[in-house]
C-alpha cells in the first residue's frame, strides 16, 4: 500500500520521500481506520489526506473553515494535475449549481467545503448521491470549545456524520496537540477507535540551547556580531524591551530593525520588508512578529525574554531554519521572565480554571529552562510524541560537556528546609530561609530558628533559587499553581532525604549576579 502512496507521491508532487509522521498517518488511513494526526504547521498535514484521496474511489470530501486558503490548496492542486474544486460563500449561485453538477458527474478527486455548507439541504442532497468514502477535516480543533479557535459550524459534522447511511473514513487533521481538545475532536466527530499520530514536531535541522545567568546584553551583542551576516530574530517580552535593544544593538554598527504592535501599519510594512528583502538582518521584536511572515533562511531566533509557554516558544523559535539548512534557537532565562509572564496571567479575565491551565503551562516553560535534560526531547514530549530518543545530540544539555557532580548534600539541605517550614513557601522564602536572612517576615514565623535557617549562608541566593528552580525541573519538588506557588516534597525527594538516593548536576554555573540585583 505504502508503495503505492509512495507513487503517487513521486508523481503528482514530485518529491522523492514522505517527511517523518506522513507515512504513519497515511498508512493508517489506507489500512480504513479513522484518523487523527497531530502535526505542526508546516509539516505536510494536506499530503496526508490529498495521498490518501487520489488512492480511494470516488470524490474525497475535505472540510476546511478558512475560505482563502480552500482557493490556495485547489490552486495548487491543479497545478500538480489533481482535478479538485471547491465550494462555498465567495461563490455565486449559478457556479455554485456548475461546480456540483461536474461534482456529481466525478470530474473532482477532491472537494473543498466549508462546514457551513453541511446545513444547507440541496448540499446535503448531493452528498447523500456522492457516497462519500472519504472525509477529510482539516482544522479538526475548531471542533472543540476548549481550543483557541471554536466555531460553531463544526458542531454540525457530528449530526452530519451520524445521518449518513454509510459511515465515511475519517481523518481529522490539526496542529493543536492538549489532550482535552484530542478528546473533543474524536467524541464530537464520532471517530471510531481512532489512531491517534502526534508527529513531525521535530526540526532535527535546529539546535535549542537554554542560558540562565548571562549578562544578556553583552550576549546579546557577542552573538549577533559574531553572526553578522546571518538573518536573525530577537523576541523581546515588551515593545519598550524592543525599542531599548534595537537602539542598543544599532550603536554597535549592526543592521536591526523593530516590529511591534505600538508602531504604525506603515512603519511595520516596511520593517518587515526590509527584513525579507536582507535591508536589515537582525529584527527584533515582540510576539507581534511572524504571523504570516516567510522567510526561510532565518539562521537563528533568540528569545531575550522567556515566552508564556512552550506552544509559543517552539511557534517563534520555529522561525529558524525553514530552509532545512542548519538554525539556532536560543532563550535567555531570567527569573524577571517568571514574575513578568505570572502578573500577565493574573491580569486577565480568564476563568480560574483556565488561569491555572496557563500557570501550569509556564512552569513547563520554567522546567524547560533548567532542565538537564535533552531540550529536544523535552519539547516533543511536551507535544506528546512518543519514542523519542534520549540525546540528540543537537541540544545545550547534550552538548554540555561539563563535569556531573554529586549535589546530594545541597539538595537535602533544601528539601529538609522545606519540610521545615511545612511546604507552605515559595521558592525565593525558601532560598532566603536557606540563606539566612533576617527579615521581619521570615522572624515573625520564626523561620530564623530553625536548624536549616542559614545552612547555604556561603551561597549567593540566586545561586540557591537556581538549585531550587533545578530539583524543580528535575521533579523532586513540584510547585503548586496558584497565585503563590508553593514548593512540595516528592516522594523522590524524600528518598534523597532518607540516604536512599543521590543527585547529580553538572557543574552548577558560576554566580552572576550582585546580591542587589537579585529578585
Ligand atoms: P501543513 O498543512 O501541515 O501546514 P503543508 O501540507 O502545507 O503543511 O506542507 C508544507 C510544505 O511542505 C508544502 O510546501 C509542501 O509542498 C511541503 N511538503 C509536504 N510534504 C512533503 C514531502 N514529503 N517532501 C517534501 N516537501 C513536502
Ligand atoms: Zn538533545
């Protein structure tokens, strides 16, 4: 079967190979079970079903809710001499009645359609002649209330699909990966048994690497000048970030423009002109940046501030390397990041529940950051793709080649401090306990008399949030969400505690900071 497919691809498309993820999902369709891929933007999700399409018999049904994109895909199908149409509102009337006339005659392998069409009975009409065997549902997440992108019209599919004689194979198509919304696609569209691919998140051709403690202005400056012939992005956490460091990169002689939502149309146009056409090669911005930009030979993409969370985190760092040719993607951790992204939660008009879903997801993000972990691996596990390898061999963690050490002790000092103060802290409590500071609020619960009160004196206080921030990440502890995170013990830390087990880290990083700059 797959050679087949394989076929068809050498000869409408003209590509030699199926990309990673492609060849499972069509396997799986060809082989008649319903479908639901997973797969970033970009990674070939229309070859999935349009493969699929031009091995079934008959007219293959593809949904799809953005009426723009519907010309593009049947554009460009033509092109590769794939007879498809399709219909909806930009139409009129009687090219309607035309199209569904060739429609019905089976001039078309595929058939663009907007779920709006499902309501109306003359469509419905024709589909019940069509004897559709195939559906295809691109967009599938705008099925579920819990994803970004809701519309109503999708709700009809289910019904739909229900009042079939036949029920069609289905594949539902979508970039959006949370389990919640997985759940939806498969139980508002009636996905029988479904096989479910999470897949082609991978970009082998970038290497991640995280920063914590860099003076990220001298870094800032050493990498782009070192790379000053390279197009570049620099995201920046606020418009004012991005006006200070696009002036301060300038003055060192680089070409760099800005992007952000407080300039005017005109002003952005331009800048991100400049930035397609090499007028300028580094760019910096705010998230503003990107939506619908395409330029493939974006060589790094620098995050100068952490992003909320990893969906858009890997979106933006994604933007490098789209050429297939070698990208970096870098992101600088600051503990400012964390308080910075908290307050924006707190300050929206989310239902709590949602809140805490987004608190939750930036503490993934700050897990990202100290993880020693392969990043890679940590981002496609957080994307839940399964059977990824350990190492990649293209990742700070696995490339660090600093010594590991035994840090056992330091981490039973800090999770008997904790349970000390009957983990009911947060982190920076905890270091200043640890530290030995004396502050009104740490004497008014008397903190300053217990015996792990001062224990880490001799360590810079970042230097022991950074450890908490690692034992963290490394899931000894785990913080709560909530407005005031609160650090708690996990079983393995009680082991630790106990002597039954050990920690390692590489080489903790030196101290960067004076002790007045500490947050
Ligand atoms: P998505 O719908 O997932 O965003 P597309 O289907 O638009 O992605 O594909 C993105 C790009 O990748 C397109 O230009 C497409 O032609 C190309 N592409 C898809 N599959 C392959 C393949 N097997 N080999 C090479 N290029 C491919
Ligand atoms: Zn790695």
């Amino acid at each position: 079967m797959i050679n087949k497919a394989l076929e068809v691809l050498q000869r409408y498309f003209g590509y030699t190979q199926f990309r990673d993820g492609q060849q499972k999902v069509i396997e799986s369709l060809l082989q008649g079970s319903d479908t639901l891929a997973i797969m970033p933007t970009g990674a070939g999700k229309s070859l999935a079903y349009q493969i699929p399409a031009l091995l079934f018999k008959g007219t293959t049904l593809v949904i799809s809710p953005l009426i723009s994109l519907m010309k593009d895909q049947v554009d460009a199908l033509q092109q590769y001499g794939v007879t498809a149409t399709f219909i909806n509102s930009s139409l009129s009337l009687k090219e309607v009645r035309t199209r569904i006339d060739r429609v019905a005659s089976g001039k078309y392998k595929l058939l663009y359609i907007a779920p709006e069409r499902l309501e109306s009975d003359s469509f419905r009409c024709l589909l019940d002649s069509l004897r559709v065997s195939f559906l295809a549902i691109d967009e599938a997440h705008c099925v579920s209330q819990w994803g970004h992108d809701f519309r109503p019209s999708y709700l009809h599919l289910g019904p739909f699909l229900k009042s079939l004689p036949q029920k069609p194979l289905i594949g539902a198509f979508t970039a959006t990966a949370t389990e919640d919304v997985q759940a939806d696609i498969v139980r508002l569209l009636g996905l029988r048994e479904p096989s479910i691919f999470v897949t082609g998140f991978d970009r082998p051709n970038l290497m991640f690497s995280t920063f914590r403690g860099e003076n990220k202005k001298d870094f800032l400056l050493e990498y782009t000048k070192a790379h000053a012939d390279q197009p570049g992005i620099i995201y920046a956490g606020t418009r004012k970030e991005v006006d200070n460091l696009q002036s301060f990169l300038t003055k060192s002689g680089l070409k760099v423009g800005k992007y952000h939502a407080g300039m005017t149309d005109e002003d952005r146009l331009k800048s991100q002109e400049d930035f397609l056409f090499d007028e300028i090669t580094v760019m910096v911005a705010t998230n503003a940046f990107g939506m619908g930009i395409d330029k493939s030979n974006v060589r790094y993409v620098i995050h100068y501030n952490m992003p909320r969370n990893m969906e858009a985190y890997y979106q933006e760092a994604g933007r490098a390397g789209r050429d297939g040719e070698p990208g970096e993607c870098l992101l600088l951790f600051s503990p400012q990041d964390v308080v910075l992204q908290r307050y924006l939660i707190e300050q929206t008009i989310f239902q709590p529940e949602r809140k805490m879903n987004e608190l939750k997801k930036l503490q993934g993000m700050v897990d990202y950051c100290h993880t020693p972990r392969c990043l890679r691996k940590s981002i496609l596990e957080y994307f839940g793709e399964e059977d990824v390898q350990e190492e990649c061999g293209n990742c700070s963690s696995c490339n660090d080649q600093r010594e590991i050490v035994d840090i056992t002790l330091e981490a039973q000092k800090v999770f008997s401090c904790i349970y000390r103060m009957r983990e009911r802290f947060g982190i920076g409590m905890v270091a200043e306990v640890l530290k030995g500071s004396r502050k009104a609020k740490i004497r008014e619960l008397r903190f300053d008399e217990l015996s792990t009160h001062g224990i880490m004196h001799e360590v810079a206080l970042q230097e022991i949030k950074d450890l908490i921030n690692y034992l963290v990440a490394e899931g000894y502890l785990q913080l709560s969400t909530g407005e005031y995170p609160v650090v708690k013990l996990q079983p393995n830390a009680v082991s630790v505690l106990k002597g039954e087990a050990k920690v390692n880290r590489k080489v903790s990083p030196k101290p960067y900071r004076k002790e007045s700059e500490e947050v």
